[in-house]
C-alpha cells in the first residue's frame, strides 16, 4: 500500500491521546455497531478512570440521571459460562428460601446500556472469548442454558485492553469484533470529574436521547473513498469497511449537532451528509502510535511507522542494520495514517515499547498455536498431573477427583424445593461439579546467552532448531542473558521467562547489542536455580528439560562478585572461568533422564578450547555455531 503524506491538521480533531480516546467512547455511544472498544497499551492504573468515563458516555446516551450508573460486568480469566449466561437467584417462597435460575448479566432483559470490561484480553478465558464473538456486531442472540430460553437484541459495549505485543497470540476472528481500536500508551487522565476533558456541547446534544438525530447520507465518494483505505488489505473482511465507515457516520452526527438547528433535528446547511473527509478523519483517529529510541530509528521515512510485528510464520526476526538518528532530528511520538505500507525494520532493543502502525496487527501476524482454536488446547500428558493445573472454569464432574464443592452445593441447592425443600441438603450424581484446570507447561528450554561472544555471527540460524523445538512442544522458555547492554548491574547477569517462543522480548534479547563484562557463572548460577526449582517444586514437574549455554567459556567476573555486585580488588585470572565450571558441574549433578544439555562454541580465536572444556563439566557435546570455524577446534566435544 502506498504511503500518503500527512494531512494538515483539523481543528474539529483531538490533539491529544485523551482527547481522541473521549471521541471514540461517544462515536461508540452514537452506532449501536460499533460496539467493541480496544485499547492498546492502556496503563492498568488508568482502566477505571476510562471505564467511568466510558459509563458516563453510556448513561448520557441513554438518558440517564447524573447520579444513576451504568451496570458493569468484569470478564477475566476466571469466567465460565456459568457467569455470564445465567444468574441464580435468591427469593423467598412458600416452602422457604427457593432458588431459581434466571438470564446473566450478558443475557440483556431490557433497554438499559450495559457496559462490560475485559481488563486483558489476551488472557481472557475461553468462555468469554465466545461470548464476545457471539454477541459484538449481532443482531440478535439467543440463550438456552439450564432450562433458561431467552433473545435479545445485544446493546451492551464492550471496552477491552490488549498490549500491541499479546495482539498476535489472539485469534483473527476475536479481533475482528473490535472496530474502534487506539493505542493509548501516554494517556495522563486528569483529576476531578472529568479524567479524559470536559465533554463539548456539540457533542452532549448528540448524544442527549431527547434531541431528534437527523439522518446522515453519503456522498458519492464515501464508499470509494473507505474502499480506497482498504483496497491493499487481502482477506480483509467486511467488518473492517463497515467499521470505517460507522465511525465516519458517527463524525459526521458530530459536526452536525454542532451546527445552528441542530438541536431541532435539522442543520441550517441542510441534511446531514458524511463524506470523504470525515472517512480520512476516522482512519487518523484509530490510527496508533510508536515509539523510536534514539539509538534505533525507523528505516522508513519520518511519515511512516515501523511494526514490530514478525513476518507470517517467522518467530525470529532478525535485525538487519542499525543507524544514528541524524543530529537535530526529533524522536518522540508520531502520528501517521494508518494504511501506510512499510517494510520490516529493526527488532525493538528494549526500553520503551512499540506498537504496531496499523490498528489491525493480525494482518502481520498470524495467531499462536492457541489462537485460532478457541477452545482450551488438549494436553499431552496423562496422569494426575492433569488436576494440579490452575482453575480456570467448573464442569460437570466426570470422576470423583478434583471436586468442586461450593458449584456442587449451588447446583443442589437449585432443586431443593424439588426434591423436598426440608432436611439436610440432597446432592444427587447430576449435581457434582469438577474444576476445569489449563494446562500447564511440561517442557522448559533454557538459554544462557553470551553477548560478548557473538561480534558478527548471526546466531539465527544456530538457535532456531531449539527454538523451533520449544514452539512445536509448547515449551516455556527461560533467557539468561550475560553480558548485554543496557542491565542494570553489568556484573550480574538478566533474566526472564515466556510464556512462549512467541514473546517480543525473546527477539530483543537476541538482538541486544554487548556490553563489557561477562558474569558467565553467575549466569550459568541462575541457570541452575531455574532448573532445580522447576524440576523439584513445579507443581505438575516437568517432563523434559533443554539447556543451550551460547558462549565461548570466557568469563571475566567471578562469582562472588556478581552475588554481591561490587567490583572486586586485584586480578581476577582465572576465578571467572573457574567457577563457571564448578557450576555447570552442579547442572551436571541434576542427572541425564530429564535434563540435555548442548553448548554452541561460536568459534573465537585464540583459546577455542574453553567451549570444549565448559561443555564437559556439563557432560554434553559442542555445536559449531560458525561455519567458519577453525579446523584445528573441529571434532571437540
């Protein structure tokens, strides 16, 4: 898609993050379609200020009284169905206290606005992912649970936050529900009444319910124009044009009611028509924003962003180049229109976060392994392992292990006027509920990552079998950086653990640049920590465990002195090296059943023996990692 210079900027726009994110909740409030509300990189200390904002919005559009609320309900990853389609209730009847079920929360019985907020989205539960695709952008739903039979004409909004990072382990068709999308990583809400600004008149009257809305029509270069902002976006859908073109619409209700008249339903101007310039003025407002660091600059020019999303299949991008910003060139954060088409640029290095340049990331990446099913992924082991898992739902019991009680009581307590309503609580074989666990990961791969060996190679090629392996077994992944750039304490070594190969701070790591000192066995220390607790206290164990130590035996910094992160007095020698042995011995010592080990000599010259020498205290062989290497080194390990 061919990038297009900056528009001038529009008086009518916001000019700041608050400002657009407040015209977004009311051009929401305004279409009834546009009911999905996604934030990328929302603060989580600023959710519940956005969210009364939000509900504010709801209860103008609705009529509301200043003192009456919008009903909430909260999903997470601790919803089940049970939460969200029915609600039992409690009443007293003639043989007592009598419980009958009714429709839940998301089970809408009326007119009245509800507004439902999903903290993170990418860890909300399957349930709650269901009910999202089933009831945003319907026209009608139906329910039929317990009994309960109940349609409905879905008014509720839903707003829901996502980091730009977790965006791609979703599935397409979750984020295809959300049409009005921003990034709000610098939202500052202010104090008082009204945290995103004061709401303007013109925008009050639109949405008072009271006020006649006058009926909008398009020009005739509407559709082309949303068609134009799409025309390059394969397998698109329809959902992403309509959304444009709602929100368009929307704009459009605005600038009327700001008009004389408007207040009788009639502009003085005429009728109410959406044209060209309110669809350019809906694609800047969801556009999203990126951060540059100094020390890596976007390739692109300034009037164009740099996703930081992988290629389609791709888990590892690689860095190609790194440049200097120019002197007297601006870094900050900028705004572009958001169907710009870019090339791949730098791997983020760390520090502040970018996001993606389009409000759609799923068109440059693909989902994980668990994003396009939405049910919870089966798991490959057996055993009771299977019960030790967290609790993320409650099902009917098809055993007598792993019981829920408090669900099992509930259930019982249902029919009990049924089954006699006197005496002590009956619980018959249908009633007993069992805890749905998800499963949790039996595979670990650690990587101890020796910056200051790497220079020029390109270790890509070496580590993706590994990494490739933990992708295709659903492994956790644990990095052990020693000697990067950028930590805090250069003397000790970082470290992090993914969930999967898929985290963005896995491709940062391998893009860090080095630093000076190499706390080799203090990386190798933590190493050790990490393996030993996992496999001792992990509460389902681990079936297997993988160790790649990348690094050519060269470590300058004792032991003793990272644990204690003060530089010591007088020559270190040998203490580095030493010590970086004693502890991949002690790795050694944790046995050969479940634990491999492989070390990557990247082959520098002189003492290319240290790689050879490290990987037979940890009793495993040595990994080329240049093709380059020096024939004399070849056939150690």
């Amino acid at each position: 898609m061919s990038a297009r210079p900056e528009q001038a900027e529009d008086p009518r726009e916001p000019d700041d993050v608050s400002r657009r994110l407040l015209a977004a909740l009311v051009c929401s409030a305004l279409e009834p379609s546009l009911g999905g509300v996604l934030l990328f990189d929302l603060p989580p200390e600023h959710l519940s200020a956005v969210t009364g904002v939000f509900a504010q919005v709801l209860g103008r559009a609705a009529g509301y009284a200043p003192d009456r609320t919008v009903p909430r309900t909260v999903l997470d990853a601790a919803t089940v169905d049970e939460d969200v389609w029915i609600r039992p209730r409690v009443h007293r009847g003639p043989r007592g206290v009598e419980f009958t079920l009714g429709p839940g929360p998301l089970a809408e019985t009326g007119n009245d606005p509800r507004l439902v907020v999903v903290p993170d989205l990418a860890r909300l539960s399957v349930p709650g992912m269901r009910a999202a695709i089933q009831l945003l952008g319907a026209d009608t739903a139906t329910l039929e649970h317990s009994g309960i039979r109940h349609r409905w004409r879905p008014r509720a909004r839903w707003l829901a936050c996502c980091r730009a990072e977790d965006a791609e382990l979703l599935s397409p068709h979750l984020l295809d529900r959300f049409p009005v999308r921003l990034a709000t990583p610098g939202l500052r809400p202010r104090r008082g009444t009204d945290p995103l600004g004061a709401l303007p008149d013109s925008w009050a009257t639109a949405l008072d319910p009271a006020t006649p809305r006058p009926r909008v029509t398009l020009a005739e270069e509407f559709a082309p124009t949303v068609l134009e902002h799409l025309e390059d976006r394969e397998n698109a859908g329809h959902r992403r044009a309509l959304a444009l073109a709602r929100i368009a619409r929307a704009l459009a209700l605005l600038d009327g009611a700001g008009q004389p008249g408007a207040a009788d339903g009639v502009a003085s101007g005429g009728p109410l028509t959406a044209t060209a310039d309110h669809v350019g003025r809906a694609a800047r407002l969801i556009r999203l924003r990126t951060v540059h660091r100094p020390d890596t600059p976007p390739e692109v020019p300034p009037d164009q962003e740099t996703p930081v999303f992988p290629e389609s299949g791709r888990h590892l991008p690689r860095p190609e180049s790194r440049h200097t910003p120019e002197p007297g060139t601006e870094t900050g954060v900028p705004v572009h229109d958001p169907e710009a088409e870019v090339p791949l640029g730098p791997a983020p290095m760390g520090g502040e976060r970018p996001v993606s340049a389009s409000p759609y990331p799923e068109d440059t990446a693909g989902p994980g392994p668990e994003g396009g099913r939405l049910r919870i992924p089966a798991r490959r082991s057996a055993g009771a392992r299977a019960s030790r898992g967290p609790v993320v739902g409650v099902r009917r019991a098809r055993d007598l292990w792993d019981l829920a009680p408090v669900r099992t009581a509930m259930e019982a307590a249902k029919y009990r006027a049924v089954r006699g309503g006197e005496g002590p609580l009956v619980v018959v074989p249908q009633d007993l509920r069992g805890y749905v666990r998800a499963p949790e990961p039996v595979r670990m791969l650690t990587l101890v990552l020796d910056h200051t060996c790497r220079g020029d190679w390109d270790w890509h090629s070496t580590l993706e079998p590994f990494l490739q392996w933990a992708y295709v077994t659903r492994a956790s992944v644990q990095v052990i950086e020693v000697g990067g750039e950028g930590e805090t304490n250069e003397l000790r070594a970082g470290a992090f653990t993914a969930r999967s190969t898929r985290d963005p701070r896995i491709a940062a790591a391998l893009a860090r640049p080095p630093g000076r000192a190499t706390p080799l066995a203090h990386g190798l220390d933590r190493a050790a920590h990490a393996l030993r607790r996992t496999f001792r206290h992990h509460r389902a164990g681990l079936l297997e465990a993988l160790l790649v130590v990348v690094t050519d035996g060269r470590g300058n910094v004792p032991l003793s002195v990272s644990r204690s992160g003060l530089r010591g007095r007088g020559p270190v020698q040998r203490a580095g090296v030493d010590d970086a042995l004693a502890v991949a011995a002690r790795i050694r010592a944790l046995g050969r059943s479940r634990l491999h080990c492989v070390v990557v000599d990247p082959g520098r010259h002189p003492r290319t023996r240290l790689p050879a020498t490290l990987a037979e205290a940890l009793g495993c062989g040595v990994v080329a990692g240049r093709e380059d290497r020096d024939p004399r080194t070849a056939g150690h390990g």
